[in-house]
C-alpha cells in the first residue's frame, strides 16, 4: 500500500508541472501583451481613438436637406413603360443660407442626391433681422402669390407647408405669411424664395442709395 501511495504522490507531482508551467507562460503573454505588444495597445486601438478616426472620415456637413414633392413620371415606349422620379428639394443651414434644387432619375434616391447636389449649388443668402425678417415683402410666381410680415420674437412661423419648409431651413424663426392663389408645392416654394431675396437690411438700403450711414438721423 505504501508504493502505491508513493507512485499516486508522484502522478499527482507530474500532473502539476506542466498545469504550473503553462500558468506562467500565460501569465507573461498577458503582460507582454499588455505593454509590449502592439496588437493589444490601449492607446491606438481604444474606442475613442476609433471615435475620432470615423468622424475624421466622415466629412460633416451643416447643411440640413428636405424633400417637398415626388413626382412619378411613366413613359409609353415600343418596349414598355419607362418610369422616372421627378424631387423638388430645399436646402439650408438655418443661417440665412438656403437653397432649392431639382432632380431626376430612374431610382427615387438617385433623384434626391441630384436635387440635393442642385440645390447646394444654387444656395442664396438671405438678409434677416435677428430672429424674423428686416420688412414686409411678397413673392409672386405663376399663379402663387405668399406675403410675409415680420413679427416679434415668440412669435413662431405661421406658414403653409412647402413655404415653412423654406423659411425653417433659411433660419427665420418669427413670422407671419399668407398664401394666395395657386397650392401648388414647387410654385409656393419659388414664390417664397422670391419674397427671401427681395429683402434688404437698413445697411444695404442705405448703400443702394448712396446715404452714407454717419448722415442718416437716428443711427
């Protein structure tokens, strides 16, 4: 009985080794990889590292697009229907930058890409007067007609939908509109756009004049 208990001793003594070996191995893997390695490097390959390198990718755009009217053109050909998608779009930064672009094309997103890319090339600067226009102005195109008032501040847009989509994106927080005449979606909108840029500041005013701001009363 004493041998077999001796030879069980010495299993057990052998079968610890090689479990005591490998813990060590582990052991200094894990700390050469948490210093040495560079696979395993906190510091370059952190979370906020890849935060970082995404939004370097990414490149940010301010301006802010919405889609006002979609339009599903079918033409009859010898081989079948041809069908396309016509996108009104307007463009802003809801700084007094805002602009409206048109796009066709087989497939509806390649049409909103095109009015986007349109709109963004064909951007106007507004004038404004905090947060709500300089002055009373109207717009006319076809057979819509908007007017638009200035108001004091709280006030908020009252505006129909294809005008308040334009005057939101343009930045003007405060006003008072009124719609005449035709509801079609991209004639309000060129008619708002009209009214947007007939407005003038007290300085530009003055400029076009020639009144020079030191001889105006009251400035």
């Amino acid at each position: 009985m004493e041998e077999v208990m001796e030879n069980i001793e010495e299993v057990k003594e052998t079968v610890k080794q090689p479990a005591v070996e490998n813990t060590e191995k582990v052991e200094s893997d894990n700390k050469d990889r948490r210093s040495g390695n560079k696979k395993f490097d906190k510091k370059k390959f952190g979370k906020k590292d890849d935060k970082k390198r995404r939004d370097d990718r990414r490149p940010r755009d301010e301006m802010e697009s919405r889609v006002i009217s979609r339009r599903r053109v079918s033409k009859s050909v010898k081989g079948g229907d041809i069908q396309t998608y016509s996108v009104l779009v307007v463009v802003g930064d809801k700084k007094g930058k805002v602009g409206v672009g048109h796009g066709k094309s087989r497939e509806q997103s390649e049409a909103v890409e095109k009015a986007i890319k349109n709109a963004k090339k064909h951007l106007v600067t507004i004038a404004m007067k905090g947060t709500t226009i300089p002055h009373a102005t109207e717009g006319k195109f076809c057979r819509s007609k908007i007017i638009m008032l200035p108001a004091k501040d709280g006030n908020g847009i009252i505006a129909g939908g294809a005008a308040r989509a334009v005057i939101e994106l343009a930045g003007i927080r405060d006003i008072t509109t009124k719609l005449h005449g035709s509801s079609n979606k991209e004639n309000c909108v060129k008619a708002t756009l009209q009214a947007l840029l007939s407005l003038k500041t007290y300085e530009q005013a003055n400029k076009l004049r020639g009144i020079e701001e030191t001889n105006v009363e009251g400035n």
